[in-house]
C-alpha cells in the first residue's frame, strides 16, 4: 500500500500511565508493567511526586540509599534511569532519551500529561473545585472534590520501603491529601452534602489518626449524617491514642467539635457498649516479608468504609486456593484497620482443613468466642448451639468489633459465629467460596490470586534480604516461575536459602525438569508448611467423582481448559462434567476466568499430575483427549465450507467433540485452542498416532490462515515422512502444501507445492490443484513477481469454476484479487472482488467478507471512489469476522482516512477510535502479521494523521 505524504513526524510508539495512590503501577499501552527493583521504583517515585519538575541528582540519591551512599551512587542512578525510559519505550535505543524521561540540570523530570498520572489528575481536579468555589459555584466545586478525594484515597506509593517514605516530597504529598480531604469536608458539610463526603474522608482520617482537626471533620460529618455516636467513638478513640502515643490532651478544634456533638442532642443512651466489657486483641502477629498487594487493597478499603454505613454487618470472605496467602492478607489488612474498632479484635481458626482432619464444631467455636468476650463458655448443661449464639449476638450488641474467622470449612460452620451488630466486620478466609455465605447473608467475596512476578520478586526480597536475593538475577526469575506466584512456595525456597547461609537461590533449581521434581523443591519438613501436603488437603475433602475429575485436568496441556474437552476425558456428560467442575471451583482447586474456560494453577497441575500417574489413568485419559480433538478440529474445518481430508474411526459413545454452528464459532474455537490442539498433536505422536497426528495438522485452523504456529515446522515434517508411506497420496499432498505455505517465501516452498500439485494432478483432483496454484500465488506476491502470481491466480480461478464449489471460487478470487492489486491493475482486481464478495454474501461466507472488504475498500480509496471506499469499509467491519484482528485495524484505518478525505469528520472519528480500540487489544501484532511491519506502520501513521487534524478542527471551533 502506498501511503500519501501525509504521515505525522515521531508518531509515538508506547503510551504510558502513571498510578500513584494506592502503590506506584505503570500501564503501558493498556497492559501492567513490572517497575523493576525497589531503588527504581524510588526513582520513578520521586520523578511522579515532583509533578514535572526537575528532581536533582542529590535529591534522588538521598532517597534512594538510607545510609551513606556509595561512590557509584551516580552511575547506578544513570544506569536505573536508563531501564527505566526503556520500560517505558521498549524499542528505545539504549543513548536515546526517550520522551518521557528527561534530562534536566544535573538530575531529571518527567514529561507527562495530566490524563497519564492520577497524581497530576488529582491536582488538576482540586484546582478545579477551588476555582469553582471561589467563584461561588458550590456543586461543581464539592464534585470536583469529590472526585479528587476517590482518586486520592488511599495514601501514594504505600508499596515503597517505610524508610523511603519519609522523603519530603512523599510526606508533602500525605499533607496534601490531609488539606484537600479537609477542605472538601468543611465545603460539603456546609452546604448540606455531609452524606456524599463521609466514605472518602473515612479513608484518609484512618491513614491520619493523630490529625486532631481531620478528626474533628469526621465527627461534624458523622453529626450532620445522624451518626452522633459514631462520632462520640472518633474523639474517644482520637483523645486515647493522643494520650498513649503523644502525652497530651485533645486540641481546641477536637473539644470545639464535641461540643458542638453534645449540642446537637446526643444522650447517653445512643453509646450501647456495655462498660465492663473487656477489649479482646487476639490478632495474630503479621506474617514477616508480606508484601502488600495492590489490587485488592481497594476493594478491601471499599468493603471497611461500607462497615459503618448503614448495614447491620458486613462479612467479607477471602477464598484461595492452599498457599495462596489468605490468612496473610487477613491479618495484614485486620492490623492496617484494627483502631477503627475501639471494641476490639476476636481471632478463631476453625481448622476448615486441617491436616489432622479436626474441624471445630460451632459449639467449641462459640465457646471459644464468648469466653474472650468475658462470657462463660455454657451457660447451663442444657444449653444448645441456637442459645450460645444468641448470648453471643447479644454481648456483641451496640459494640463496634472486628472479627476473624481464619481457615473455615463451609458456610454453615460460619453462620452461627456472627454478629447482629451494625459496625462490626468479619473476615473469613476459607479454601471454599462460600457461596450461601454469599447468597443468604450477602457476604462479599474477593479471590485471592497468585501473586505477579514484582510481587513475587518483593516477596523474596524482603525475606532474603535485596543482596542475597538479586545476587542471581537469572536465578531469581527461575525461581519466581518455578514458584508460579504461590506465597508458600516462596516462603519455602526463601526459608531454604535463609537456613543454610552457603546454598545459592540457583540451587533450589537443580533437577526440576519433571513436574514431580518441581513439587520436591518446593517440599518441607513440616506437613503444614509443604506445598504437596497443603494441597492434599483440599484433595482429600472432595468426593470421589470430584477427585477423578481433578486428576484428568492434568493430562490436559492447554492454558485454558473447555468444558467439553473434560467430558470427554472422563467419560461423562457435559452437565455432570460441570457439576463436577463446579464443585472443584467451590473448593478453590480451579478458576474460570471465563465462562466455560477452566484455568488450573501450574503447581495443582503437577500436583494433579502425580495422582493420575500412581493411578495409572493417565493413558486411557490422554487417548480420549486426543479423539476429542480429532474430531473438533475436523468440525471447526469443515464448518468453514471446506472438506476433511482423509476418513476417521467414529468416536466413542462417551466422547462428546464440539461442534459449531456458525464461522465464527469455529474460529474463536481455532483461536482459543490452538496451543492445546498442537500440543495434543504430540501427544499423538508420543502414542504412535501419526494418522491422527496429521489429520489434526490438516484442520488445524480456519482455511486461509496460517496452519502451523512458529516452531512447528519439525513437528509438521516429521508427521510428513510417516503419512508417506502410509499409501494415502491425497493426505500427503495436503501435508505438502500445508508445509509450502508456512516455507513461503523461501526456496523449499516450491519443492513442496509442486510435489502437492503433482500428486493432485495425477489423481485428477482438482479443488486439491486450485489450492496448491492459489499458494503459488500467494508465494509469488511475497517475491514481487506480479506477473507469475496473476497467471497462477487465473488458473487456480479456472480450475475452481469447475469444480463447482462457490466457496473454493471465493478463496481463489481473493488471490486473483490481491494479485491484481498488487500489480496496479486497481479496476481489474475491483471487477474479480466484486465476484468474490458477491459469492461471498450469497453464501454466507463470513470469513471471506473482511478480506474483500479491505481490498475493495483500498483500492477504491486509490482510486477516489472515497464514498464506496467509505461504506464498504463500514459494511466489512459491520458483517466480517476473522480469527486475527489485523483485517478489521486495516479496514478500520482506510475508513477513517477515506472519511476525512470525504469531509465526513464524523465517520473519521469513528474509524480511528475502530482502529485504536482494535490495536489496544493486541491487534497491532495481528496487523503486522496479517500486512507486514511496512504496511502495518504506514496504517498505523494514517490514522495518527487523521486523529491529529480532528483535534485541530475542533480546537479550532
């Protein structure tokens, strides 16, 4: 495609944002990046805080080393700045600045703009609400801080070191926070909007619990909101913590707002704490190395600001599978927020899954539980389970607690263990998802998932030490996969190193090839501290069909697993099949990150995987995996309008393959299940299935895309030499020309498509002739020789006319169309596209209609036909559907071109948001893939242009 001169200069390659609030975090081009080591992120840190502005060389190392610096303190800062431009641009050359990044003086800024940081966002928005204010616009002022104060909520880079933290520029930034929730109270309690203020300014008064006038705005917001005796419960707690920690008594603003409470009509009856109840601290000890983890921080802070709204109680269960970190998380959170709970903290574990199999009973937990809250144990022999709770509920009636519930085995051993009270919160953590926890008492339920690989990184640091840890950066990494994101895991391996001062991180690697060898360096002394013995656990509770359900996932290699695909390994139906993998959800042995897509952790796969070996199944299960492959991949291919090559054994009864009713079922199946498929094509050639192997090569994709992914060229050829001399000649052929086009362009293609087309020719086929001389099209357009690709075109056109097959004609058009396209023969090639698309539509031929699209669009576009170039891209992108994205951005982009050539800013806009949308969601690489990086890059700058003179015209209206 030849690009008018038009394109933008330095069309930017990455975009970034920027998160502060919460933990640093960087998004670049929608995706999360890893930050790097802890002094890199300091450095980010203080590059963000600055706001734009220069931060020294001096002022970074100071942050960045607590003690005396080292004499390649500068160079290390260079060096860090370097990686960290280079996060940011990934293709940046390594003497390049960059665009973000720059140097300034004798340090550096950061150029960003104020939509790239939530910082500068939140800025920006209280700027807005003083504006408005000042200019007596009240409602827009107090939205504005509002807004402000929900972006602001939590407190900036809470994952940095505490020692870092105490850097002006961060403690100036907590201040910050301070004065606008501050100022945003006084506003909105002024002006009667106390209600809409109380949840974010609960948030940043627990991060200030000793700032005497934010304390006495929550009360005056408590006030204005009816809560009087919650705000009776901010000075009492505010005037004890100022007494233990600073040996003083409250200020003038904290007595003023007590005053003004007891003036508002508060009595004494509205505090229901009875007076000699005791003040249970039963929280256990946070666990050592935790490392925060920011994307349940905030739904953990939205559930504690919930807890003195106006629910009776709210209850919140972390579900996980084993090791995964619940009860760490817990605690953690329960210590971060144990003084919003002046009555105090209960701790119980109920042993759910222990591994002496002892669950406690609700008598002995409830026992256990009015026995802190100064109660006896039984109040009488008769008394039944319905008594002890009700004198529970009583005693904690009017009281403000928090209450943890630690390894709990189902919902109903937790029901009789709450509370009735408004304001108290429980935590329950459970390897179960609670589910009529959840159904009947509106529990909220957050999954705790496997921690990222900078969260893994952190875990290891802090347990090790950075020095001890980071020695081996190769070996970190290794062991941060090899742990797959599991806190136990990790704590094993840092456990091992620590106890032994001589063994490197590298050799906890040593021999763990073999998924069994995998869970033996993550093996332990203690049962309870093992990963094998931890998940044993969960094992052992599940009945026996669940069990065997658990045990088949393993022989499955896909990252995602179907619904179907299981079934059919276990020989069940596919409502059993889902009841089964519903209970293993429930039990947290298994995720399903989409419907009907099941995902099993790397380390229960192996896990799962010993259990199917000593019981020998794994051969029969791994056999019914494969025939329900076979038969999908030959149902996806034919529903494609496209014949199997070659005849298969029927499957059994008990196996169910999928099936399709429509393209574009069978292509989000090719593109959901092509790792899985290929995987199972070696393991039919680990069983001697070589027939099935190449049966399952052949229809191994949409008919028009590439067949065979990177690296399997061997696989496919290996599969070649053994169907030559199985005697089925047609087979071989389709293998011939399935590896000619993956070789295209290289010289080896021709041998192996003229070897297909001879053994066509010869057996008188001729769709098999169309095809292979429509791949010799294709691999002419790839040389350039324009001449040789339409000569190869027109015959394989000729050849499917008479065979009859209208979908086979459409696919050999296509070809004839590019080639004549690529040759500037713009009317010629319009003419043949317009025959292909025609069948096409008449024969609902889906797939095929983007492919037309594009070309008709473009070369309508070329030739100024610029409102049919503009209604077809818009009908292609309407009634195509591909496998790849890398049509639709194509199509996509000459939209918005030929739109604004057209005048028609309103359909421009809308083909670039098509584009950019399409490209976020990784179609850029399926473009370059689909067009080539040239023609990938030239779209890409088309509507850079165009997006660019938009903005203008409007900034010019």
């Amino acid at each position: 495609m030849t690009t008018p001169d038009r394109r933008l200069p330095d069309a930017p390659r990455s975009h970034c944002e920027f998160k502060v609030f919460g933990g640093l975090g960087c998004r670049r081009d929608g995706s999360d990046v890893d930050l790097g080591p802890v002094r890199q992120r300091i450095i980010l840190a203080k590059l963000l805080a600055a706001g734009g502005d220069a931060v020294s060389l001096d002022n970074i190392i100071d942050g960045v080393w607590d003690e005396e610096p080292p004499p390649s303190a500068a160079n290390q800062v260079h060096r860090h700045v370097g990686h960290i431009r280079r996060i940011f641009e990934p293709d940046l050359d390594v003497r390049e600045t960059g665009r973000y990044l720059l140097p300034a003086g004798t340090g550096y800024r950061l150029t960003l703009a104020t939509e790239d940081s939530d910082l500068a966002m939140y800025r920006e928005l209280v700027r807005r609400a003083r504006e408005a204010l000042a200019g007596g616009d009240v409602v827009a002022g107090v939205r504005a801080y509002l807004t402000a104060l929900e972006l602001g909520r939590s407190p900036a880079f809470t994952d940095l070191p505490t020692s870092a933290l105490s850097s002006p520029e961060f403690v100036a930034i907590e201040r910050e926070r301070v004065a606008v929730a501050l100022a945003a109270s006084e506003a909105a309690i002024a002006h009667g909007m106390a209600g809409a203020v109380l949840t974010p300014l609960l948030s940043v008064a627990a991060a200030a619990p000793l700032d005497e006038a934010l304390q006495a705005c929550l009360m005056r917001a408590y006030v204005a909101t009816g809560h009087r005796a919650e705000g009776v419960r901010v000075f009492e707690r505010t005037r004890q913590r100022l007494a233990e920690e600073l040996g003083v008594d409250p200020g003038p603003e904290l007595r003023e707002a007590y005053r003004e409470l007891l003036a508002s009509g508060w009595t004494l009856q509205e505090e229901l704490r009875p007076p000699d109840a005791p003040r249970p601290a039963q929280l256990p000890p946070q666990v050592a190395g935790f490392v925060r983890r920011n994307d349940v921080a905030a739904v953990l802070d939205d559930q504690l600001s919930d807890a003195f709204g106006d629910a009776n109680i709210v209850i919140t269960v972390l579900g996980g599978m084993g090791g995964i970190g619940k009860t760490a998380l817990a605690v953690h959170w329960a210590h971060q927020i144990a003084s919003e709970f002046p009555d105090g903290q209960l701790f119980l574990n109920l042993r759910g899954l222990d591994p002496d199999g002892r669950v406690m009973s609700s008598e002995e937990a409830l026992a256990t539980l009015l026995a802190s809250l100064g109660e006896p144990a039984v109040s009488s022999p008769q008394e039944n389970v319905d008594a002890q709770a009700a004198r529970y509920r009583s005693r904690l009636f009017g009281r403000r607690l928090l209450i943890l519930l630690d390894n709990a085995r189902d919902s109903d051993q937790v029901r009789p263990l709450l509370p009735a009270s408004r304001g108290c919160l429980v935590i329950v953590t459970s390897r179960n998802r609670m589910t009529s926890l959840v159904t009947r008492e509106g529990a909220r339920y957050l999954q705790v998932d496997r921690l990222t690989g900078a969260e893994s990184r952190q875990l290891l640091i802090n347990r090790l030490g950075a020095r001890r840890a980071t020695t081996n950066p190769d070996a970190l990494e290794k062991v941060i996969n090899l742990c797959a994101g599991l806190p136990l895991a990790l704590a094993i391996v840092a456990a091992r190193v620590a106890l032994n001062p001589a063994l490197p991180l590298s050799a906890v690697l040593s021999d763990v090839s073999a998924p069994t060898a995998r869970l033996d360096a993550l093996s332990s002394t203690d049962s309870s501290d093992d990963v094998r013995s931890v998940f044993s656990w969960s094992y052992r509770a599940l009945d026996p069909a669940a069990a065997q359900m658990f045990r088949a996932l393993a022989v499955h290699p896909g990252p995602g697993i179907s619904l179907e695909s299981v079934a059919s390994v276990v020989g069940v139906s596919s409502a059993q099949a889902r009841e089964l993998l519903m209970e293993l959800m429930t039990a947290n042995l298994l995720d399903e990150p989409q419907s009907g897509r099941y995902v099993l952790h790397d380390l229960l796969r192996a896990y799962a995987g010993e259990l199917l070996d000593e019981d020998q199944e794994r051969p029969e299960y791994e056999r019914r995996l494969i025939i329900h492959y076979l038969h999908t991949a030959r149902a996806a291919y034919a529903r494609h309008h496209r014949q199997p090559v070659g005849a298969v054994s029927e499957p059994p009864s008990d196996v169910t393959p999928e099936s399709f009713d429509s393209v574009p079922q069978a292509a989000a199946w090719y593109a959901r299940e092509r790792a899985g498929l290929w995987a199972t094509i070696d393991l039919a050639l680990a069983h001697g299935l070589g027939r099935d192997a190449a049966a399952m090569v052949l229809a191994a994709s949409a008919p028009g895309s590439n067949s065979i992914p990177a690296g399997r060229t061997q696989t496919v050829l290996a599969i070649l030499d053994l169907v030559s001399v199985l005697g089925e000649p047609l087979m071989e052929a389709e293998l011939l020309r399935t590896v000619g086009e993956v070789f295209a362009p290289l010289p080896q293609a021709d041998e192996y498509l003229r070897r297909a087309l001879s053994i066509f020719e010869g057996a008188g086929e001729l769709a098999g002739q169309a095809e292979v001389l429509r791949n010799l099209a294709v691999l002419s357009l790839s040389r350039g020789d324009h001449d040789a690709a339409n000569a190869y075109g027109e015959r394989s056109v000729g050849l499917a006319r008479q065979t009859g097959r209208q979908e086979l004609l459409a696919v050999s058009l296509l070809t004839l169309t590019r080639a004549l396209l690529g040759s500037d023969r713009f009317e010629a090639g319009t003419r043949v596209a317009d025959e292909g698309l025609a069948i096409a539509v008449a024969k609902h031929l889906d797939h095929l209609k983007i492919y037309y699209a594009q070309l008709i669009a473009e070369s309508s576009w070329k030739l100024g036909r610029l409102e049919r170039a503009v209604k077809v891209s818009e009908w292609g992108l309407t009634e195509g559907v591909s496998e790849s994205n890398g049509p639709r951005c194509a199509v996509a982009a000459i939209l918005a071109w030929a739109a604004f050539d057209l005048g028609d800013q309103v359909r421009a806009e809308r083909g670039c948001q098509q584009f950019e949308n399409l490209i976020a969601d990784n179609g850029f690489r399926e473009l370059i893939e689909f067009s080539g990086m040239e023609e990938a890059e030239a779209y890409r700058t088309m509507v850079a242009y165009v997006r660019a003179r938009l903005s203008l015209m409007r900034g010019a209206s």
